[in-house]
C-alpha cells in the first residue's frame, strides 16, 4: 500500500445506555443498547492509515499526541483481529499480514469528556483499517466493540440495536441496524456542552466499579432494559416521539442512579445538567405533552431529542435560560445519519 487511506465515522448517543460489561476482556454487555448515529459532517472521528514494508513500528497518534500500542489492550486486540482478517481473506502467507501500521486520528470534539469519542475513534480505526487492506466483511461491529463497546453502534447509520447476546465468546453481540435516517427525518438531535474537560472516571472504570457495586444494577439489566428495549424499537418504527422521548428520558435518568449508587459513587451530571433536566420537564410540562427530551452519557453534557417543526421555538426560549457564557454551550442542529460505508475516503 503507498497511499494514506483517511476515513470519518460519527459519533452515537444512546437512549438505552450501555453501563456494565459481563467479559471485560471480549467487551461483551450485560445488556442490549439503543442508539442514534449523528451526520458525519457534525462530531466526527477522522483516521488515516498508512501501512507497508517501509513503515518501522505500528504506531497510533491521537489528537498529536502518541497512543502507547504496548500497555493498550485494545489496540491490539483490534490490529490483531485486522491480521487475522488479512490471513483468511489474502491467504496466511500474505505479505500484508506482516506489514506495520501507521495510524493517525483526530476527533473535531472534546475527547473523553462524555461526548462518545471512544464510540467514534474505534468504529473509525476498524473502518480505515478494513478499508485499507480491502477487507469485504460483516465483522466490523464485532471488531470495533473489541476497542471500545458502543464503536460497534457507530459503524451503522441511523436507528441502531447493539443486542447484548448470550455467547460465551460474543458470536452473538453485535450491532444492527433499526431503520436508517431516512426513516424519521424530522428527529433532530441538539448538543450543550456542559464541560468539555476529561471525565475524572473513563466509561470503563465507571461501569466495572458499577458492576462491583451497585445494587440496582442487576434490577435494571433483568428487569427494566428488556422491556424498554422493545418498547423504544417499537416507538422508533412506528415514529411515536412522546414514548420515545419518555424511555429515553428514563433510561439516562436510571443509568445516573445506578452510577451514584456505585460504591464510591460516579457523579457525572453537575448543576448546569440537574437545571438543564428541570428546564425540560417544566418546558414539556407548559407545553401539556412531551416536546423534547434529554439524555446524558458518563459525562454533564445534554444530548436533546425534539422533532424539526418545534425546534425553532425551543431554541428561542433554551437560549435566554441558558446563554452561552454560562453554560458554556453549544448547540449543533442536525440530523444523524452515515454509515461510514457512504463516507468516501479522501
Ligand atoms: P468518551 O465519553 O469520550 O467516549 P471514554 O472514556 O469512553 O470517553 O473513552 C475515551 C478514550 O477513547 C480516549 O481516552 C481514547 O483512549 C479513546 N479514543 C477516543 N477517540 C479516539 C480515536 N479517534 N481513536 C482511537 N481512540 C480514541
Ligand atoms: C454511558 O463504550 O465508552 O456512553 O466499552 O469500556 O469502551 P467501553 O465503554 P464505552 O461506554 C459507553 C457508556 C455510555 C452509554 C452508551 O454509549 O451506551
Ligand atoms: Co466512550
């Protein structure tokens, strides 16, 4: 290979949240997730590669800085299963299969600061990796979930199922598509950035010691995310944004519960995100039914749901409640969208 293959993936937000592993090493959940791909031209990972017999090393860079391969299991866990991928598809002896790799990537957004970067960068690396070697395959979720679970979401477009599988070696933990953007157009996703600073706790760390230690988690696992899965499939099929908003609303409120009752606890809402809830439960409430919605991931930032045509008149009255310089936010309007199969390579 002489040339630099550069690819894009977005980010997704889930409105069933994945918190809880049951093989740490595999990344296989404890329970099935629910999310929604962004457009690729708002909050995107970009990844180059670069590989061949004159590159020395593999070697990762991240936003300028090095990515040590050696002490991170999942980069090589993600080179190797590529190597692998290689091997079966160009024969063992390949000359491929022994070349290094060079990986360049930058996120255009806060990286760990709950704003899904591990969702995109992975879902990105794999992408870029498979595209660069030619690599045809159905494996990518599985591939991507290796390096960080919810990546395996952001290889689909639109409305996206990561079901949790019962498999022992996760042949049965992958992500599939619900329906594309195409299906709801009208959904539009608005970002306020709360903070955009490193979480104390990574995901990882947060849900092993949620796993560890909180008591309610094994209730949500087996008694509320099975059904609430199928009630939010059922209502993104049939476009039925009240009770789509209402589970979505639910299940962050649930997953932040679960996180304080962690042992130390995981605090990630801070004051802005408690007055961001308030302000859209009193907006839903004024307006007499459920306008728009709120999610947060293990980070104070808001993702809101809300349909096109009520989108301008919230805008107006979220802006004199939360101007800029104090909630530092910002607010991104855009459908989700982009399989990465639709991103050219440039
Ligand atoms: P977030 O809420 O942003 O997903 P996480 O704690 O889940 O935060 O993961 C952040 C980590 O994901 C980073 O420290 C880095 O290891 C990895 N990561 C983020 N972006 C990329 C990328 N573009 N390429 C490779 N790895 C990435
Ligand atoms: C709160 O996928 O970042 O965003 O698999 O350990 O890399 P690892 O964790 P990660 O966890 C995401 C947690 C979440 C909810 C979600 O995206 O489903
Ligand atoms: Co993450």
């Amino acid at each position: 290979m002489d040339k630099v293959v550069t690819c894009m993936a977005p980010v997704n937000i889930a409105t069933i949240k994945y918190w809880g592993k049951r093989d740490e090493h595999l990344i296989l959940p404890l329970n099935d997730s629910v999310s929604l791909t962004l457009d690729c031209d708002q909050m995107h990972s970009q990844t180059s590669v670069v590989a061949g017999p004159f590159v020395k090393k593999d070697t990762v860079m991240l936003n300028g800085h090095v990515m040590p391969i050696e002490t991170n299991e999942r980069l090589q866990r993600c080179f190797s299963l590529i190597r692998k991928l290689i091997k079966e598809k160009k024969g063992e002896n390949c000359p491929e299969a022994q070349w290094n790799i060079r990986v360049c990537s930058e996120n255009n957004f806060p990286t760990a600061a709950g704003l899904a970067s591990s969702a995109a960068g992975y879902a990105c690396l794999v992408y870029t990796l498979a595209n660069a070697f030619d690599l045809v395959t159905e494996d990518l979720p599985a591939i991507a979930r290796q390096g960080s679970g919810s990546a395996c979401r952001s290889i689909y477009g639109g409305f996206v199922h990561w079901k949790a599988g019962k498999d022992d070696l996760g042949s049965d933990s992958t992500a599939v598509q619900i329906a594309t953007e195409a299906h709801w157009p009208e959904m539009r996703i608005i970002i306020l950035v709360v903070n955009d600073s490193h979480k104390k706790t990574s995901s990882t760390v947060g849900m092993k010691k949620s796993v560890e230690t909180s008591e309610l988690l094994q209730y949500r696992v087996n008694k509320c995310v099975p059904e609430r899965t199928k009630d939010i499939i059922e209502a993104i099929i049939n476009k039925n944004f009240v009770k789509f908003a209402e589970i979505t609303m639910r299940d962050s409120n649930q997953f932040h519960a679960i996180c304080l009752d962690t042992y130390p606890p995981c605090v990630y809402l801070n004051g802005v995100s408690h007055e961001i809830i308030t302000f859209i439960h009193d907006y839903n409430d004024a307006a007499g039914h459920v306008k728009v919605s709120y999610t947060f991931d293990a980070g104070p930032n808001a993702f809101l749901f809300i349909l096109e045509k009520d989108l301008d008149l919230f805008m107006s009255e979220l802006i004199q409640v939360f101007p800029s310089d104090k909630s530092k936010s910002k607010y991104i309007r855009g459908i989700k969208s982009t399989n990465p199969d639709q991103v050219a390579p440039y």
